[in-house]
C-alpha cells in the first residue's frame, strides 16, 4: 500500500530524476527544456501511483492508466515533430520525452534503480552522442543536403564537381529558385568525415550562403 510518506518521497525522486534530464534539454536550447521534461516526470509518477491505488482500493486493473500514460505522452511528443521539406526535425525530443514519461512511471512504482538507471543511460546518450557517432564516422548515410546560393545555374555543376571530387555519388538533384536565390537540394551518400571535409571546401565559395543537412 502507498501512504502518504511513499507518495511524497516518489514525487520528489520524480522531480529530482525529471529535473536532471530537463536541464541538460534547456541548456542545449531544445523545444522541451526544463519545465516540461520535470512535469512529464512527475505527471507519470502521479498517474503511476494512482494507477497502483485504484487496484488496491478498488480492485482495478493497474495497468489500464499505465497504457494510456504511453498513448498520451505519444501524442504529446508527435507535437515536438516538425517537417520542414525533406528535413524532419524534434525526433529527439519526442523521443525524450517518452523516456522521461517511462522515467516518470518507473518512479511512481518505486522502481528508483530502474528510473535512476534510465536517466544515466539517457544523459550519456544526449551529451556524448557525438563522440559516439564520430567512433563510426566511416559510416555512410543517405541524405539530403539543402545548398542556398547566388542565382548561378553554373554553381549547381560546381558543387556537383566539388562532391564528386571526395568519392561521394550524388544520386539525385534538383535545384529552384526562392526569394531571389538557387536552392540546390541533392541526395547523396556519405559519412559524416567526409561531409565535413565538402563542407568546408563548398563554404569557401563565395557564392554559397548556406548548406545544411
């Protein structure tokens, strides 16, 4: 049975735990910082303990809040998720915030190893993921890359030639004309060593405003 001093020392483990991965999310500027990832946290737990009491007063079945704990924060989540043309962007953090909901429940189970566990592996994941992807920068990946230039339909052989010159394929390109500039968006297949090395060689043009991937 959960009394009162459970409840109180399970939502401030819930506090502390959503707190930690909040404040890593508002220091690197994410769209669910601090505030959102600590109340994800402790929603989860207040709705986890509930779940438990409901069963316990009522004979419930305890996993019934449990289940739609998951469906909602999904929802929740998909509204992090942003398209932008072939860009999708907030995957991350929708992904995030499903982990702290888990973080969030374990808690209001009183699983503290588990939920504690959770947020180290969690941490490790998003400080140090790019020194974990650069351990496998021979890796190729398909992707678009967007290039913003000066209205030179010459730039788009320029590019191509300056890509192609690194061993990279270009598999499909096509380029438009916006606010007064050439978009230049081409699909390729690369790792990510060598897109830095493009991407220097293609920023020395003086003619490239931006490229982004």
């Amino acid at each position: 049975m959960i009394t009162l001093t459970d409840a109180i020392i399970r939502l401030a483990v819930s506090f502390f735990l959503g707190a930690i991965v909040g404040f890593e999310r508002q220091y690197h500027e994410k769209p669910a910082g601090f505030s959102t990832n600590t109340l994800i946290c402790i929603g989860s737990t207040v709705f986890a303990m509930i779940s438990l009491m409901s069963a316990q007063y009522y004979g419930g079945d305890p996993a019934r809040i449990a289940a739609q704990i998951v469906t909602g924060v999904g929802f929740l989540g998909a509204g992090s998720i942003i398209r932008e043309g072939n860009k999708i962007s907030g995957l991350t953090t929708a992904a995030g915030i499903w982990v702290v909901a888990a973080i969030g429940m374990a808690t209001g189970y009183g699983e503290f190893g588990i939920a504690g566990f959770a947020v180290v592996l969690a941490l490790v994941l998003q400080i140090f993921r790019r020194k974990i992807l650069s351990a496998f920068e021979s890796v190729k990946t398909f992707e678009y890359i967007t290039i913003k230039c000066e209205p030179d339909l010459q730039m788009v052989t320029k590019i191509e030639d300056v890509i192609k010159s690194e061993g990279v394929t270009v598999i499909k390109s096509h380029f438009y004309k916006m606010e007064g500039k050439l978009v230049i968006k081409l699909a390729t297949d690369m790792s990510e060593k060598t897109f830095k090395t493009i991407f220097k060689k293609l920023m020395a043009f003086k003619e490239i405003i931006s490229l982004d991937r």
